[in-house]
C-alpha cells in the first residue's frame, strides 16, 4: 500500500528545487520553526549572503563545507 501523501520528487539537486520553488512562489513561507517564519524570498537572500560570504574565503563551486547550526531558523 503506498502513503497517500507520497508524491514522487521532480529531478535535479536541492538546490535546483529550491530555486524552483523560490521563483515560483517568493513570498511563500519556505522555513517555519515556532512562532519564526521565512519566505523564499528571505532564505534566499541569506543563503545568497552564506555563500557570497564563502566564495571570498576561497571556497568554489561544489566544495563541501560543513556548517555547524543551532536548532533553530535564525542564521
């Protein structure tokens, strides 16, 4: 028996979806935690933020890097 909630997931990287997503809907919530709540639209300029900051330390276009967070939505 399959989840009735199961939908098969589009093709491409969580990146790529969450762009998607971002574009198709910006100001829709993406990230809710307690009574903290972000739109597409807001992640994506911190994670843009994130990644710019990144890129002047060096790091390129598909490194892995590990990031170390609280369990929280404020980054």
């Amino acid at each position: 028996m399959q989840n009735q909630m199961y939908k098969p997931l589009p093709k491409g990287s969580v990146v790529d979806l969450f762009e998607s997503a971002a574009h198709q809907n910006p100001d829709g919530i993406a990230l809710k935690f307690r009574s903290d709540s972000y739109s597409f639209r807001e992640l994506d300029k911190i994670i843009n933020k994130y990644a710019n900051y990144l890129l002047t330390k060096g790091v390129q276009k598909g490194s892995i890097v590990g990031i170390i967070l609280d369990r929280s939505p404020r980054l």
